[in-house]
C-alpha cells in the first residue's frame, strides 16, 4: 500500500487476517514469511496500536431473514444544537442501521438499514426516522441486488 505508516510485514499480516480472522499464529506466520513468534508480536502490536479494532464473523444476512437492503438520504431541517446529537445517537441505538455516513452533497447523512421486508422498513421510517427532532426529508433506495460486498480493505 502506497504511502502506509506500516511496513510490508504488518500489510501482510493485515491481508491475511481480513481474509480469516481465526487463522492460527503459525499458519499466519507461514502465510506472511515470518516465524510464529515474531508475526504473534506484530500482530499484537497491530491490535494495541488500533490498526486492528476488534475480530468478527461476517454472518449472512438472508439467512437470518434479512432481505431488505435500504440506504436512507436523510436530511436535517436545522444542524441546531442537539439536532445533530440526538440524531446520531439515535442511529447508533438502532440495529437495522448497520452504517451511518455523514456526507457532503444533497443530503446530510446516509444510512444503509437491513431489515426483514418492506413492512419492516415501513415500521422504522414511520415509527423512528419521521420522529426525530430535526428530520426535514427521507430519501430512500432500496437495494435490488448485492453486485459486491466486501468488508475487507484495501491494503
């Protein structure tokens, strides 16, 4: 990776775990070219220096019955002290949202929301979204396909 703080051993080290979180120390060694204690350290210095945030199992969302995919434009009415606040915090208390983004552009923010079915969707629009202090507008899409999902960055 151009320009990265890490030298070629922690990247690879990196690389490896976003493909298998539950890899062991010597089959990551072996796959990064060190011997087991060194990588063991390096990896340890990785999660202490917060390169590395936390270890978790990618589930399968349809398989859960959650089928619905849907990003949120959301627009404030005001950016007015606790508006802001009150938003946010509110998105991070709710499960179906999965990611909030404040952005630049047409709306404020967007928020990528997983639930069961439309019906469940309707639900949180009506009973959360549309409730909170400070919504002006709700633009929504929905996702009719998956094309790519990756949670692993680009090293």
């Amino acid at each position: 990776m151009k320009n990265s703080p890490l030298d070629s051993a922690s990247q690879k080290i990196l690389v490896e775990l976003q493909k298998n979180a539950r890899i062991s120390s010597s089959e990551l060694a072996e796959k990064v070219g060190m011997s087991a204690s060194p990588c063991w350290r390096r990896q340890k210095e990785l999660e202490d220096s917060g390169y590395i945030l936390r270890y978790t199992a990618i589930v399968d969302r349809r398989k859960l019955g959650l089928a619905v995919c849907c990003m949120a434009h959301i627009t404030l009415l005001r950016h007015a002290e606790g508006v802001v606040e009150n938003f946010e915090q509110t998105m991070r208390l709710r499960p179906e949202v999965v990611e909030c983004y404040e952005t630049t552009g047409s709306a404020d923010y967007v928020v990528k929301v997983i639930v069961a079915d439309m019906e469940a969707y309707h639900d949180f629009f009506h009973n959360v979204l549309v409730k909170i202090n400070g919504v002006s507008q709700v633009n929504t899409s929905v996702a009719m396909r998956e094309v790519k999902y990756e949670t692993a960055l680009p090293i």
